[in-house]
C-alpha cells in the first residue's frame, strides 16, 4: 500500500498543479453557498486540504481586496461574478448533446484591425464552445450540442453543413484523440490511488479543467477507446464526496 501511495504522490505531483489557498477557499465557499463562513470556520476547513492557517488567512485579506470576496457580519459572501463564473464553467463541464446526422459547425471570423486582447477573447469563447482551429481563423466541431453559438458583436460568418474531408480526417487536424484519452486515464487511476482529501481533491480539479477540453464527440465519431463519459460519472460522484467532509459540510 505504500508503494501505491508513493507511486500516486509522484503523479499528483508530476502531472497536476500545487493547490493554492484561494483554489480551495473558492471551492469552499462555492460548495456551501448562500452560508457565510466566518474567517475561523474558512481557516478550519482549508487545513483538511492542507492550506496552513498563516496561507489561509493572507489568502482570505486578498481575496477580500481584490473583490473576490465581500466581508459581511455574518461571515464571507462569494462576490456576485465569481458566483456566475463557478455556474458557467459547471453549465460548460455539462454540455448537452442531441442525435448527431453528419453536419458540423464552422465559425470564420472574418474581422480584421482587432487588438491582441480582442482576438485572445475571442479564441477562449470559441475553445469554451467547444470548436477547435483547423487554421488560422476557421474553427470547427460536429454539430452535436445543443447550445448556441452565442458569440455576440464578434466578426465572425457562422455556418452549419458538412465539409469535404472525411470526419477522421479533420478529428486528426482537430484534436490530439490519443493524448486527450491518455490525461484521462491517468486522472481515473490517480483519483483510484489518491486517499487523502488534499490528493482527492487535487485530481478532482484537474478533472474539471481536464473535462472543459472534451471535444463532447458523437458516438459515431469516437475512438474505440474513449473514457470521457466515465470521468464525468467520477468527477460527478466526487461532488458529494465533498461536501460530506466534515470539515466542509459541517463547518459552516
């Protein structure tokens, strides 16, 4: 067991990113809202996931200064845009699907003379939907979701049809399939070997950013092996594992 423990911690600490005390508060308070945590019941609920006291505390000040949070009588209050961040990213994890029939979507953006901080926004709402570059402005993905392509005032020509390579084909040019599935397979048997709350924890995270890539394929387009939908049944079932601990369900 503890070569397996050993082996695990290599891993985590390998592939996936350090938590940070403002990762877990916000996923604290977010996992408990409307309550309002004082700043005691934060510092005892971030120690489950190892953030000390000390780290905890600056993280809280900072937060509060940077409008991240608001201080209250009662306790802390997740400010209104992080609130409506958290529920888009969940609303992004859980995209819903409909019977796919061989069409794709294709966004050009057509605009030109935009500043680099216009064109980098674009490119992260367009990667949010779900669409992948073939090349330098034309994205695409099956048409199988069943959101809208909201993208606003952007300069871009939006059409649906079916293009004149082979759907392989463009998945090749599209997407990285085998290293996709190879993240995921690697978070499934981190999150198998992960014990303590601060590893499970960890690997839950990085199976939400991991989630927000999922090209959601059809059925038809999807390699043999394809472990997707079983990492969002794990990650799904990790959220009540959360909110059980009983320094998260309890200490507020």
């Amino acid at each position: 067991m503890a070569d397996a423990t050993d082996s695990a911690r290599l891993d985590l600490e390998t592939y996936i990113p350090r938590l940070t005390a403002r990762g877990v508060i916000l996923s604290l308070l977010v996992s408990n809202h409307p309550a309002r945590p004082t700043p005691a019941q934060v510092v005892r609920a971030a120690g489950a996931f190892g953030i000390k006291e000390s780290a905890a505390r600056v993280a809280l000040s900072r937060m509060v200064s940077g409008g991240d949070l608001t201080r209250t009588r009662d306790g802390f209050l997740l400010s209104e845009p992080l609130r409506e961040r958290r529920q888009r990213v969940l609303h992004e994890v859980e995209q819903e699907t409909r019977a796919w029939h061989g069409d794709w979507e294709m966004v050009v953006v057509s605009g030109t003379g935009r500043d680099p901080a216009e064109r980098a926004a674009l490119r992260a709402r367009l990667a949010r939907l779900r669409l992948a570059e073939l090349r330098e402005g034309v994205w695409l993905r099956p048409a199988n979701l069943t959101r809208a392509l909201e993208l606003g005032n952007a300069p871009v020509e939006i059409f649906v049809g079916r293009p004149g390579r082979p759907d392989g084909e463009l998945l090749d040019l599209l997407w990285d399939l085998p290293a996709w599935e190879a993240q995921s397979r690697r978070l499934l048997d981190l999150i198998e070997r992960a014990e303590s709350p601060v590893d499970r924890f960890t690997v839950a995270t990085a199976m939400v950013r991991h989630l927000l890539t999922d090209p959601i394929l059809p059925q038809q387009l999807r390699p043999e092996q394809w472990t997707a939908d079983r990492l969002h049944q794990v990650w799904v079932a990790y959220q009540d594992e959360f909110v059980s601990i009983p320094e998260v369900g309890h200490a507020y």
